[in-house]
C-alpha cells in the first residue's frame, strides 16, 4: 500500500495524523509532513464563528503559506452555516473540508454538533448536501462508530455520506458516548470499508507500525489514521509508512530514536512553536508535547518538571542542556 486517493487531490500517503485540537497545529503538521505524511487537517473550527468572520475563529485556520494538501475540518449543525464557512474557506484555498461527526466533548454535542449528530442521519444528509453544494473542492465526514449502541449504526451513516458526495470518511472506531474509553472495535470499520466505494481512513488504538498494518489487513482500510500514539513519538508515523509500503515488517525498519534524536526533535517542535505562534505563548502550549517526547526516558523527572514553567525557546535549551550535563556525569549504571 503505497498512496490512497481521495478524488480532486494528489496522491495520498496512507498514513494520516488525527486531527487533535490542542496538538495538531501547523507545527505538528510541519512535523508530520517531515515524517513522510501529506494529509494533513486543521482541527476542529467552528462553522458559526467562521460563518460570521469571528477573527478568534479565522485565527485557528493557521495555514497561510502552508504546504498542501491541507484540509480543515468544521463542526456544527446548521446546513446554511456549514455552506457559509465552507465558501470561505474554499477562498483562502483549502485543498478539502471534512465535516466533524466524531466529537463527543461536551461543549460540541451541547450544540447538536460532532457525535451528537450521529443521532440524526437526515440531518447528516443535509450538511453533507448543503457542504457538497456550497464548494468544488473535495467534502470528506469523520465519524464514529455511532452516537451508542442503540443510535444508527457506522453503516447507515457512511452509505448516506457517500450519496450525498462525501469523497472519504475516517473512523474512530468508538462510539460517541464511549468517548475513549475501552477498546476501539475494528470490526466496524471493516463493515463501514464494506459498506461503501469512497476511500476508508481507520482510526483507533493504533501504537505501533505493527498495529498499522494489522488494522489495514482486519479492515480493507484504505489509510489509517494515527493520533495519540504520535504524541511525543512522531517517528510512529514513519514507522507506520514503513510498515505499509512494506505490506508488514519492514526489511530494513527506522530505527527508534535515540535520546539525542528525541531531544533534537523537541527543541525542531519548540522552535516551530515559537514561530508559528510566537513567545511566551507557542511555549507554554508546547509544554505538553515537551514532556511526551520524554515518555519512557530513565531519569527525566526533573527535566520534565522544568519544561512546566518554560516560557521562552531559551529556557527549553537550557532546560535540556542542563539534563544533558547532569547525564553525562551520572556513572553509566546508574
Ligand atoms: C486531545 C484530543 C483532541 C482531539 N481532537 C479532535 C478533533 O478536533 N477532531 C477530531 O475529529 N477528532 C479529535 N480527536 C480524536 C482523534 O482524532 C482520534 O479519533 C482519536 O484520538 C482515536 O485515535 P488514536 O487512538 O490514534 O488516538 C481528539 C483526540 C484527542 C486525544
């Protein structure tokens, strides 16, 4: 498995980093897009706010000057808003819109918005129709397993997505009300891939390149999609790609990072950060990545405890100059 296609775009790699809000922003992006990836989604931007110009809303639709395919994905709940937002941002030239049916926060489903319309598969139909009238670049749906297990199922609402011209849909294999909890059951995606002609993105548990590549088998899926595993870890990306271009293990596999590579890919993430959204505030949005990159690392407490207060690019640097040393005189058994 080398590329998937969603029509209207470039081919694709088969791996794709789950839309986070509050992580995949345009430095995550930058980063995944290093890692081998090319379809990337702005998370989460509300339909009403672009709708009426809110500028906090423009503001998280960051991706002036950025690389394409970049996608951006909506939630709400009213067909005129969806078609409003969906023209302007077809304006400032989005290679396609996906339409956010997966959400289960509460502030979202309050609204009828994100999983809670998976409760309501006419009004499913209709924003896709109304987003599939208001624009020319491809419509694409993230949904759930369904909103619990008495709700429609992934089935009815992926068939009615591609009749009413969704170019692709990804799965989290949850239902709306398990949120994350348990497992996520791949099953369904194989019956949604089943189901449907339109390009399949699974998505659920995925942890390692291995993982990737049992879901592809189990499910006919023709992408996955990865996202809390990468947190701190994007390397699992290229892990992933690996494994799939491979149809399994890799002959030669990337090599896990090193701590030297670990800790040069998060001063790269802090820099972008500070870039992209300047300082203090890139940094301490960084703060929680920064102690991901650490996960598992011997000894790394303290320094994961200072990254809590950085502010600035230079306290990260100092932060892991002053681990590096002590490391270094720390006898080799420790
Ligand atoms: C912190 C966080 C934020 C998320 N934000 C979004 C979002 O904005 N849009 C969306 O479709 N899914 C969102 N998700 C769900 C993920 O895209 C993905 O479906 C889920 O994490 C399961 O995949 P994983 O097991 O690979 O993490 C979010 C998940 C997390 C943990």
């Amino acid at each position: 498995m080398k590329t998937f296609h969603i029509a209207g775009l470039e081919p694709l790699a088969p791996v794709v980093p789950a839309p986070m809000s509050g992580y995949s922003d345009r430095a995550w992006r930058e980063i995944a897009r290093a890692m081998g990836c090319n379809y990337l989604i702005v998370p989460l931007v509300s339909a009403e706010g672009l709708a009426r110009a809110d500028v906090k809303t423009e503001a998280l639709v960051d991706i002036e000057g950025e690389r394409r395919p970049v996608v951006v994905q909506l939630f709400g709940s009213r067909p005129a808003s969806l078609a409003a937002a969906a023209q302007r941002l077809e304006a400032r030239g989005v290679s396609a819109i996906d339409l956010n049916l997966g959400c289960p926060a509460r502030r979202i489903v309050a609204h009828d918005g994100g999983a809670a319309l998976l409760k309501h598969p006419r009004l499913v139909a209709e924003l896709m129709h109304a987003l599939r009238s208001a624009v020319h670049c491809p419509v694409t749906a993230k949904i759930r397993a369904g909103w619990d297990e008495s709700s429609p199922p992934a089935v009815e609402i992926a068939r009615i997505l591609e009749a009413e011209g969704a170019a692709a849909i990804a799965i989290h294999a949850r239902t709306g009300r398990q949120q994350f909890k348990g497992t996520a059951d791949w099953r369904v995606i194989a019956a949604v891939k089943q189901a449907v002609r339109i390009p399949v993105i699974g998505n659920g548990d995925i942890r390692s390149g291995a993982d990737a590549w049992r879901m592809c088998c189990e499910t006919g899926c023709d992408a996955v999609m990865i996202g809390r595993a990468a947190i701190g870890n994007p390397w699992l990306w290229r892990e992933a790609l690996a494994w799939l271009a491979a149809e399994g293990p890799p002959p030669t596999p990337p090599a896990p990072p090193s701590l030297a590579e670990r800790l040069d890919m998060l001063r790269q993430h802090a820099a972008l950060m500070a870039r992209y959204r300047g300082e203090p505030r890139g940094i301490v949005e960084f703060r929680k990545h920064a102690v991901q990159y650490l996960r598992g690392v011997r000894n790394s407490r303290p320094l994961k405890h200072v990254f809590l207060s950085c502010t600035t690019l230079a306290d990260i640097a100092a932060a892991i100059e002053a681990f590096q040393a002590a490391a270094a005189e720390r006898p080799l058994h420790s």
